[in-house]
C-alpha cells in the first residue's frame, strides 16, 4: 500500500522514467486520463453572426448539441482568431437563459405572454402594413413611418432583397444595416 503511494509521487515517478519533471511523469491519473473536447465531435465551417468583420468559425457538435465553437484557421478573413465576442458566441446557441419562446406583452399590460411564432409575424405583418397604409404619401411615393435596421451578417443579396421588397415595395427611405465594411 505505502509503495503503491509512493510510485504515485511525481519525484519517484520521475526519477524512475529519468524525465524532467515536464512529461507524463508530473501527471495525476485524472491528468492523464483528460481527453480534448472535440474528440470524436462532428464539425462545420460557420461564420461569427455578431459583426461585419464576418470571422470564420469552427463549430464542433456531437449528438446533435454543440459542444464548442472555435475560430477557423482556414479563414483568409481571420486565420483562426476571434474577438471576445465572437469566441463568447459559443453561449448565444447554449445558455440556459437563451430566449427560445416569443414573448409578447400587450400594450397596457404588465404582465409578458408566449406566443407561437406564426401568430407574433402575423402582427408584425400587420402592423408594418397598418402603419404603411396610414403615412404612405403618394406625391413623393414614400413613407417615413418605417424604417429597417438590418444585421452586420446580411449578405449582397438579402440587402438587394430588403431594399428591393421594403423601399420599392413599401416606399420605405430609411433603410440601414450594420456592414459597415
Ligand atoms: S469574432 Fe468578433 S470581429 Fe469577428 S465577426 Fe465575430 S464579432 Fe466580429
């Protein structure tokens, strides 16, 4: 029992494998039995939805839930890094306090309730259309009722599409997204 303890000391291990104290010689049984969190996971190429920059991300996933999201080192845009943000995007798919439902408080209502998707763009729709129908001014053939801010990872053809569908379709002037790039 004592010499079983003491072959688990790190010095007798080490000066029985004659190793520099920096190899598995310095290492616990748990050390050695740790194993990388990507071992075994499936991965895809991705890009960070936060910003313009658009970084390249590796998202490992095993069982269908992600398990880690990496900066790609493939990526002639980042080369592998990615800012605090982007390398926190790991916990906007993961964390427990994620908005998954759509939650809709009434006007005058204290209170938030959930709703299904479907029914919440349905007045979005209706509202949009609603306030469209109400200032839409048909001399200069626009609204300044609405406006549309979009997101940094919109591509060419979602901002040709929102411009085309929002300001030829719904005479909207104001229209912006965050690509600044
Ligand atoms: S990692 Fe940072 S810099 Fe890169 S796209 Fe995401 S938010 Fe932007």
């Amino acid at each position: 029992m004592l010499a079983e303890l003491l072959l688990k000391w790190p010095l007798i291990r080490q000066l029985k494998t004659g190793g520099d104290g920096t190899g598995q010689e310095a290492m616990s049984d748990r050390t050695r039995a740790l194993k990388p969190r990507n071992e075994g996971a499936s991965m895809a190429r991705s890009i960070c939805p936060y910003c313009a920059v658009g970084c390249g991300q590796l998202v490992y996933h095993r069982d269908g839930k992600v398990i880690n999201i990496e900066g790609d080192p493939e990526s002639p845009i980042s080369r592998g890094h990615l800012c605090p943000k982007g390398a926190a995007s790991f916990e906007l798919v993961t964390h427990e306090a994620r908005a998954t439902k759509v939650k809709y408080r009434a006007p005058f209502a204290k209170e938030w309730r959930e709703i299904p998707l479907e029914e919440a763009m349905d007045m979005v729709a209706d509202r949009v259309w609603q306030t469209r129908e109400r200032t839409f001014d048909p001399t200069v053939m626009h609204t300044t009722g609405l406006a549309h801010l979009g997101g940094a990872t919109l591509d060419d053809e979602e901002n040709y599409l929102i411009k085309k569908l929002f300001t030829a379709g719904l005479g909207m002037v104001c229209i912006s997204n965050q690509a600044r790039i």
